[in-house]
C-alpha cells in the first residue's frame, strides 16, 4: 500500500461507490423457477432425454459474453448443446476490472449478463434435461500488455478479495435459487492463490447460502499449490498442455504425451481424493495448437491441417481420459455463437472433425458404456448438501 497511497485511496474509493450499487442489485433474479421462453424461442421445445449420469460431467461449455441481449443470443445454444449428446452444460459469467493491478472489480453493465438472462438459460438447460456448472470468472478490460486473471495481485487484498466475495455470492445465491448441480468458486486466479486463509472464509460464506457441490478450476500448471482444496468437492483443472514440440502430431504421439502429465495427475487426485472435472478441454483448429494450445494467436489462420490437429487432440484426450477412475467431469471449451466450421480457427469444434468425435463420445455415455463413477459414488443424482 505504501508504494501506491493516491492509487490505492482512488480506487478503494471507487469500490466503495460501486459496491452500493453491486449489493443493491445482487440478489435480483426475477425469473421464477421453470420459467418457459416464448413460442418463438429455438430453445421452446425440450425434447426427451435419459437421465444423466451419476457424478460424471460430459458436457460443454459456453460463455455469455453479451450483457444486453444475452437471452435472444444464447438461448438457441442450449438445444443444440443438447443435441451434442451432452449431459452437462457448463455456463461461464464474467466480472471485470481494469487491469492485474486495479481495484475496481464490478459487474459490467453492458458486458456482464444481466441476472434474469443467467436464470432463465439455467431453468431452460435443465428443461433439456442437462446438469449445469456455474462459473463466474474475472476478465480484464484494459489488461496491460500480456496481463490475464492469472496476474491478477490487487494493492489490498482483504479489500479485493470483499468485493471478489460479493461477486461470487451473488451467483452463489442464484445458483441455490435455480438448483445449480455445481458452482465454481473462482478460475486460475494463480497470483492469488496462496492466500488460502481469503478461500477458506470465502467458501464458508458461499455454503451460508448454497447447498450445492462446489469447485476452483486451477490452471493446468498449478494445481498442486492451492492449498483449500479439501474445502471443496471437486478439484477443477483446464488441459492446456504442450503435447508437441511440432505442429501435425499424430494421435499416437499426441496419447505418449499425455502420460506423464496423467501420472501426476492422477497421483495428485489420491493425495487429494477429490474427484477431478476438466474444466476446460479445448484446443483452436490451428496448426500448433498441440505445442501452445493455451495461444490463440499463434497462426491465427484456418487450414485443414489445422482442423486435423484439433481432431486429432480431442481423440488422444479422449482415449487418455475416458473411464478414468477419480475423474468426475469432461467439460469441452467451448460452443459459440459463431457457426465455426472450416474457416474458423477458434477453439470451438463446432461444425469441424472434432464436433464428430465429440458425438461419438457422448453418445456412448449417453448409452451407459463404460460410464465412470469415482470410488464411493452412488447411482443417484448428486446429494445436495445440508444446511
């Protein structure tokens, strides 16, 4: 605080102002439970589906980036989410702040999804018969240079992690109020992390108001020192590792790759014994996307080599992956509003070679083969906790 005073009394006074504003609103979802989108909505018609399967999350994700006609944009993603074959649709809502080292975290008027558009796509979600992860996360509006969440390291901690707190209560309480399956609690916050005292008070503050299961999803080079994870039910990862040291590998050498990053894992889960969620499969249909799948700029061009690479890194994921014991959930980064397909270069698979083998796999899950349950899981649908 010394090396910032006028910074930090500037910005601590601007959260003040904002947190007025941000508690007066927080409790607003006006959607009543069930709630049915008109005739003339795509998402108007669930159709039948199984029953989902116990404890194992196969789904997909998407993120409401649109603050001010999220409902009309989003809801036509969820029947086809569900015609996916998915089980699970894991819903991604931001808040922002300005940049790594800024106190102004906030709900964003134009950017943020307005509460009673979250709802609604929840209540319609679970009308397609699919469970729902909710995960809030931080963006930053005007990062500086590289800056991310993961830098994120705020002047006042006790004053950040208040506000950060508040954020992640108010979809704490929407998501008691519309039965959300699972909640995360935060996304590779890495910088702040070690602040495991700020988690556990945070957690227990969430289970004052949700009875739900929740998570953290950690990046995937630092799960191993956050140090709260027996406060939570699921231990979240994204999978964003280099699993070549040259664009084109084949799903041979993409699968030998993947073996030391499972050992550890896999080690790392019955330290913990919690089961894990890969919160983020994902990798763009760009050639290279096996050595930095975490760049979305490194060719920023659409090639069918590069539609192959994804390809061919969702089937060795999935061979690695599938029927893992101690691996509770498979969540695909992610579906867009953008139709994907052969000139897109994005991390979406849809409308490429790997929305197909997306299918294949969640078909076979829908059939119940093989399906996984982490040791001590039962064939009922997931227990909420008690008050």
């Amino acid at each position: 605080m010394s090396e910032w005073p006028a910074y930090a009394l500037k910005t601590l006074a601007a959260a003040a102002a904002l947190w007025i504003g941000w508690s007066a609103t927080g409790a607003s979802d006006p959607a009543p439970r069930g709630a049915t989108p008109t005739a003339s909505s795509p998402a108007a018609a669930p159709r039948a589906r199984p029953p989902a399967k116990p404890d194992v999350f196969h789904g997909m994700a998407i993120q409401l980036h649109n603050g001010e006609d999220c409902w009309n944009l989003y809801s036509p993603l969820i029947p086809q989410i569900a015609d996916l074959g998915a089980d699970t649709i894991m819903i991604v809502v931001h808040g922002y702040q300005d940049h790594a080292g800024s106190m102004d975290l906030r709900i964003h008027g134009r950017k943020t999804a307005r509460d009673e558009d979250v709802a609604r796509l929840i209540d319609i979600a679970h009308q397609y018969g699919l469970r729902v992860i909710l995960m809030p996360i931080v963006l930053l509006e005007y990062p500086r240079g590289t800056e991310w969440r993961g830098r994120i390291k705020p002047p006042d901690l006790d004053a950040w992690f208040q506000r950060y707190t508040e954020f992640i209560l108010r979809y704490a309480r929407m998501a008691e109020r519309r039965r959300v399956e699972l909640l995360m609690i935060g996304s590779e916050l890495i910088m702040l992390e070690s602040s495991t005292p700020r988690w556990r008070r945070l957690i227990q503050e969430v289970k004052q108001f949700y009875r739900g299961k929740l998570g953290y999803s950690a990046n995937w080079d630092h799960y191993r020192p956050i140090e709260f994870w027996d406060d939570l039910d699921y231990v979240g990862m994204t999978s964003y590792y280099k699993l070549a040291d040259a664009p084109g590998p084949t799903v041979d050498e993409v699968v030998q790759a993947w073996q030391p990053f499972r050992k550890d894992i896999l080690e790392f889960q019955r330290e913990v014994r919690k089961p894990i969620i890969f919160t983020e499969i994902g990798w763009c249909s760009q050639e290279g996307a096996a050595v930095e799948a975490w760049n979305y700029y490194r060719m920023d061009q659409a090639t069918p080599a590069g539609l192959g690479e994804q390809a061919t890194l969702y089937d060795a994921f999935i061979r690695v992956w599938e029927d893992t014991p101690g691996v509770a959930g498979y969540i695909c980064w992610e579906w867009t509003l953008d139709a994907g397909g052969e000139k897109d270069f994005g991390y979406t698979p849809r409308g490429k070679p790997a929305e197909k083998l997306i299918r294949e796999w969640f078909a076979r899950k829908a059939a119940g083969l093989r399906v996984p349950v982490f040791e001590g899981a039962t064939n009922q649908e997931m227990p909420r906790r008690e008050r």
